[in-house]
C-alpha cells in the first residue's frame, strides 16, 4: 500500500512540475539535432524529454550492469559446481588408479581433460594412467595434446623430458628442460639434467654452460662435485674440438688445470699426448699425479703397461711403488694393485709381503675381499692348494655367493679329528681338492 502511495505522489510531483513549467514557458524554442534539422517545441516539453531520455539511458546503463553482474555470478557458480564435479572424477580416477582399473580411470580423467584443457592435475594422471595401461608412447602422445594449451607448464615439460628419457629419446628430452629454462632460467634440477644429457649426447660446450649456470645457484657444500663435473666437461670439449692439434689440445689442457688445480683426467690425456710423442717419462709423471689425485687404478694400470709394453717390468714396479708411496694420505688401493703386479710378473714372495703388510682394520669390504683373492692366489701358484683351497671357500661365504637352501658349515674339534659339520640341510661333504704343483 505505501509503494502505491508514493508512486502515485512522484507522479502528481511530475505533473505539477510539468504545469507550473507549461504555464511559465508558453512560448516556444528551436533546437538543432543536425545541421539543418531543427525541433521546435515549448521549453517545458524539451525539458521533461531531456530528463527523461537521461533517466532512461541510466535505466539501461543499469539494466546492463545488472545483467552482467547476474551472468558473472552464474558463470562463477557454473565454473565452482564443475570445478567440484572434477575434483570428485579425479578422486575417483585415483582411486581406480589405485586398485589398477587403468581404463576406468582414464575416462575419469579424460573427461576432465575434455572439459577443462588447462587442468594441468587432469593431463598428468591421464599420462600416467595411460603410461600404465597402453605404455610410454601413447602418454607421451597424451602430453603433446596437453602442451597445446599450456605450452610453459613446468610439470607437464618434466614429465614429457621423463618419458622421453625412458623412451631413450634423450634429444626430446633435452629440448623438453631447455623449455623449461626458458620459463624458470633458475630452475636447478632442470639444470642438473641438462649437464647429464649435454655429456651424453656429446654436446659439451652447451654442457659448460649449463654447469656454470648452476654452479651459481647450488649451494656451497654441493659445488665441489659440479666443479669436477665442468672440469671434465671442459676435457671432453676440448680433445673433441682438436682432436687433430696435439699443441692445441695440450695448450686448451694445461688451461683446464690451472682453472681446475689437479684435476686428474687432465692429467691423464696429458701422459697420452706424451706417450704418443715417445716421451714415455713425462707420461709416467703424468699418470702417477693422476693417481696421487684421484685414488683410482685405472691410471697405475696406464703406469704400469706404459713400461711393460716396452719391456721394462723393472721400471713398472718402480713408478707404481712411488706413486702409490708419495700419494698424501697412503693408498689401501694402490697397495693392493701393486700386490697384483708382483703377481702377475710371477713375483710371488714380494706379492706376499706386500699384502702381509697391509692392516685389514681399514680396508672396505670389497678390498678384504680382493685381498683374500690375491692371498688364494700367491698359495696356488706356491703349491700350497690346500691353503688356497681355504682362502677361496672362505672367501665365497663371506661374499654371501651360497644359495640360501645351503647350511652353514662349522668346523669342529671331533675326538682329536677335524671335520666338517653341517648345520641346516643335509648336503654333501666338500673335499679340498688336491694340492697343484706350479713353479713361478
């Protein structure tokens, strides 16, 4: 009732408004809407049609507001209800995922992916799911579809690099992680994957690059592995680059040294320059600071074979005992290869003091292993088969190498008498097998 009285009093308000106008305005006004039209009519009409005409421009200035407004509202109560009805089908697919229904899962995803082309959450566990149920290639297949509408996405640029990867197409791969430093140049496990497939696809100069990128963002305690990985970056480019210029190669070398200080694998393609030119000395100094800086036999094997292929054994035993003596910190590794020097040059006592004189306390597993190889094998070729016999069996049963149906052998005193008693199953006696005569 009181909306009806006071629409009933504004209209009353208005046609007083427009009588009091039409009685003080009789006369009448011109007015141009073009250049040559012109409407003429009493002042209080041109008034009241202005003032409605601005009311109803704001009236459909309105309208459209309001209108918009009422749209976005049902877009976003539209865009919630089918966001919610995707966050249950991919609960659901996982959970098919779960119990292995890979097919089912994947229409659960698959709709979501067909709804959505930017659920990044979708495109990965239909990757995955396909991954599982139609192999490699079709989830590779299922990523390229995902990246045409999130071509910067770093997780689906990862996974693609992933799958290439197991695929063996380490190219796609690579080409899939420099994307992704295209969007996050600081993203370091993109960094550190690019240096392992710059090596292996031999492309070095871009792998220099790469790990001087992400030597800038590891932290300290992590260089020093990626330091010694640019510096054998830096080797590998420089003997591809001038594989034809030995002045060239050994100059781009000796650089790499002095910016990498004792890096052995310098030092190693130095002694094979110098053992090509014939200055067998200078390579010998080169491999012996190979090994004093790195520990590894592969290049007293290099100082040794260096001498014997000119048949100088006596030569070979010398270097590799003072490269193995002057390495700061001794070399339970080293001593050990030189033990199997004396062996191999039928040197059977100097074998066996050398070994005798090695602590087992501080040896790793796999050194007391050798150890006892090497020990079976000076009393074989001393004709001590027994002994050797012993050394062997107790060598394979430290390594764990009987298969587990085989019970423990105890060796006991039995009325005076050794003899092998068997815990476990029942098996059959082993003999050591008669003492074999050799001469050194």
């Amino acid at each position: 009732m009181a909306k009806r009285i006071s629409i009933f009093l504004i209209a009353l308000l208005l046609v007083a408004a427009v009588s009091y106008l039409f009685y003080l305005n009789p006369e009448s006004i011109g007015v141009r809407y073009s250049r040559t039209q012109t409407w003429e009519a009493p002042l209080a009409v041109i008034l009241i049609t202005v003032f409605f005409m601005g009311a109803a421009v704001v009236g459909l200035i309105g309208v459209y507001l309001s209108t918009k407004r009422s749209v976005q509202d049902w877009l976003e109560r539209r865009k919630f209800r089918r966001k919610r009805v995707h966050e249950q089908l991919l609960l659901e697919g996982r959970s098919e995922l779960a119990v292995k229904n890979f097919d089912a899962a994947r229409e659960k995803f698959r709709r979501v992916t067909s709804e959505d082309e930017r659920n990044t959450l979708g495109w990965l566990l239909l990757a995955d799911a396909t991954e599982e149920a139609r192999g490699v290639n079709e989830a590779l297949k299922i990523l390229d579809r995902a990246r045409r509408s999130n071509a910067s996405n770093l997780e689906l640029l990862f996974r693609a690099a992933d799958i290439n990867e197991k695929l063996g197409n380490i190219t796609a791969a690579y080409d899939n992680l420099n994307l992704v430093l295209q969007v996050q140049p600081d993203n370091v496990p993109a960094l550190r994957k690019l240096v392992e497939f710059a090596e292996r696809l031999g492309r070095y100069e871009e792998g220099i690059e790469f790990c001087n990128s992400l030597l800038r963002f590891l932290p300290h305690e992590e260089r020093s592995e990626y330091q010694n990985k640019l510096a054998g970056l830096e080797v590998e480019a420089a003997v591809k680059k001038h594989s034809n210029d030995t002045a060239a190669l050994q100059k781009d070398l000796e650089g790499v040294l002095r910016r990498h200080k004792d890096y052995a694998p310098a030092y190693g393609a130095l002694a094979q320059l110098e053992k090509k030119s014939n200055n067998l000395s200078a390579a010998a100094k080169l491999w012996a600071r190979a090994f004093q800086n790195s520990n590894r036999t592969e290049y007293l094997d290099q100082l040794s074979l260096l001498w014997l292929e000119v048949d100088n054994p006596d030569q070979a035993i010398s270097s590799v005992k003072n490269a193995v003596s002057s390495r700061k910190g001794g070399s339970i590794r080293g001593r050990l290869y030189l033990a199997h020097l004396y062996l191999g040059l039928e040197m059977l006592e100097e074998a066996r003091s050398e070994l005798s004189s090695i602590s087992s306390e501080s040896m790793l597993p796999e050194q007391k292993m050798f150890k006892i190889f090497l020990e079976a094998k000076i009393d074989n070729r001393s004709g001590k088969g027994e002994e050797a016999y012993d050394k062997l069996i107790e060598l394979i049963e430290s390594c764990g190498l009987l298969p587990d149906y085989v019970g423990c052998i105890d060796k006991r005193a039995v009325n005076g008498q050794n003899k092998v008693i068997w815990r476990g199953r029942r098996a059959p006696r082993l003999e050591a097998p008669s003492p074999r005569l050799s001469t050194p």
